[in-house]
C-alpha cells in the first residue's frame, strides 16, 4: 500500500506549548500534517512498534487518535527530548531499567526517520551542544568572545579573576535541571564571582567551572537563526539592572524584546557559524557592549523564541514551517 | 561543596 508522506513529526513534550502549536498552525497553511510526539508519554501513552525481517521493515507510531507509519514522515521538528513520565505505580526498583530501556528504544526508532529532513539532525545538535566547541569555531569565524577560563584549579581560578581585573563571572556547562531536594529546586544562573568567593575556591576539585571577564552592556540579544533568515530580539540593559549579569534568571523584570538590525559583517559570520555546525536552526546569545562590539556567548540549538515572535511579531515559526518542507533544507 | 553551590 502507498502512503502520501505528507507528515511532519513536531518531537517535544507534553508540556510544550505557543512555540509547538504556532509550528503546527504554519505547517497546516502550507499542506502539510503537523503531528506531535511528545516523548515524555512514551511508554505509557505512546506506542512505537519497530518491525524487521529479511526483506523490510516498518515502523509504527500511535498516540492520541493518531497511527502513523514513519514512511509518511517527511520531515522532523526536533524540539524538546524529555525522559519518560512513569506512573508512580510502577515498583521502583524498576524504574531506573523501564527509563533507560525507553530511552534507548526512542533513540533507535529515530533511525526509522533517516529519510525524512530533520531541523535539526541530532547528531549534529549534540556537536553543537560542546560549549567549548562553540567558543573555539565563534572566535574563528570572527566573532569576539569574552576571555574564558574552565578550569577545577584554584590557583588558575585565582589569576584569571586578576587578568580580567576582577570584573568576572561564572557559570556551568549543563544545567541543573533536577530537583536537589523533594520541594525546591535549584537552578544556577551567570554569576558575578567576588574576591571573597575564591578564599573557597580548592572546592573546584569536585567540580570545574566556566569563569569568565564581564562584558559590559548596552544591549542583550536575542539572534534566531532559521535556515539563513535571521530574527533578532534586545533587552536594553538600562532597562533590566538586576539582570545586567543574566536576563533568563525568574523574576528579573527584563522590560520589553526590541526590533534589532544586525550589520551586514555579523550576518556574515553567524552564517559561517552555522555552517560549521551544519545547523538550520539555532537560538544565539550576543551582548552589544556600549562601544557597539557584537559579543558572541552560546548557542542554543534547540532555544527558545517564542517571546520575539509574540512580542515583536517576528515570523519565525513561518520560518521554521518553510525550512522544514524546503527541497533546500537538510 | 562544589565551588557552584555558592552561586545557586
């Protein structure tokens, strides 16, 4: 039997919501079927059914009132991959086992779609993911990038805070996204590191950190980057004082996303960088310091920009609907 | 405790 493949496969999680529907609604104007996976409800919701045998093999998903085999996916949105959300039901000597065997049987049927286009590839969003790796190509395609040490050695600790003249911040590579105790969490945000704070600083042998000179701001931005287009928002720092160090954390009144023009020299080598990476899609943190330097800090390459297209009517999920049913991408 | 924990 032939199926039409006229699906796209929008991977994210039961959670997600704005970014994932103003996707969808996109790809619906352009003919196509937007069709949600959301990965934290496999297994208990969603079945996979991966078929082999000498001659073929068929690969099956049903969720909801949907049954699709993957032969009709012709593209991939790859948003959001969240771990399995088991019942609490399950004996819990068994739900290390029942989470990593999910996994793993998830990861292998993403083979079923090597067919289709994926924004992004997965491999190559986890080559994206190596912040270090970031900084190396950002500096060079050009990019300014703010002096960096990672390091679990105190004393280097304790000279880098001096080299940058002790306007130094720090942060982590990963994030902190599991709950520490049964009722909080604790989440870590760039910090301004204090001389004091080094009198501690031998405790880096349990654990490196990424130090770095404090840039200072005029402008936070935003860049989205969508198969060539570019899509920009700034948060004036004036605006946002307690946040000069870092606008994401909660409760930090950011003011209002503005309209940004990039010049031409920066469009440049942000298109270089994603072509290094081989990324379509890419979600960047830049500072424009007062003397309107254009600092490169991190990619993102499954980040957030839902706020610009609300906000600033920025049409970026378009964008992404017409990358991922172009003959050009991929 | 790690370095970071002061920061969190």
């Amino acid at each position: 039997m032939h199926l039409s493949r006229d699906v796209v496969l929008l991977i994210t999680h039961s959670g997600d919501f704005f970014t994932i529907d103003r996707v969808a609604q996109a790809l619906s104007k352009k003919g196509v079927k937007p069709i949600r996976l959301d990965t934290d409800k496999f297994p208990q919701q969603v079945q996979l059914v991966a078929h082999f045998d000498e001659s073929r093999s068929y690969h099956t998903i049903e969720y909801g009132n949907y049954s699709i085999s993957t032969e009709q996916v012709q593209a991939v949105w790859m948003r959001r991959i969240w771990e399995p959300e088991l019942s609490s039901q399950l004996a819990s000597q068994f739900r290390e086992a029942c989470i990593r065997e999910s996994k793993a049987t998830l990861n292998g049927f993403w083979d079923s779609l090597k067919e289709a286009r994926w924004i992004d590839d997965l491999a190559r969003i986890n080559y994206a993911n190596n912040k270090l790796r970031q900084l190396r190509i950002a500096s060079e395609v050009g990019f300014m990038i703010p002096r960096t040490l990672v390091t679990n050695k105190a004393e280097s600790a304790r000279e880098f805070f001096h080299q940058v003249n002790g306007k130094m911040v720090s942060k982590l590579l990963t994030t902190l996204s599991h709950s520490m105790e049964a009722n909080s969490s604790f989440f870590l945000y760039t910090s301004i590191v204090k001389e004091e704070d080094l009198q501690d600083a031998e405790s880096l042998r349990y654990c490196p950190m990424v130090f770095q000179e404090q840039i200072l701001k005029q402008r936070e931005l935003r860049v989205v980057y969508v198969n060539g287009n570019v899509f920009v928002g700034a948060l004036n720092a004036d605006v946002y004082t307690a946040a000069k160090v870092d606008w994401r954390k909660p409760g930090v009144e950011v003011g209002g996303w503005q309209h940004h023009q990039l010049p031409d020299e920066i469009v440049r080598r942000l298109k270089a960088f994603m072509g290094r990476f081989g990324l379509l899609f890419g979600a960047l943190d830049f500072i424009l310091t007062p003397s309107g330097e254009y600092v490169f800090l991190e990619i993102n390459p499954v980040g957030e920009w839902g706020m610009l297209e609300k906000d600033l009517d920025l049409p970026i999920a378009s964008a992404i609907a017409l990358a991922l049913i172009s003959e050009k991408a991929g | 405790l790690p370095f970071f924990a002061r920061f969190l």
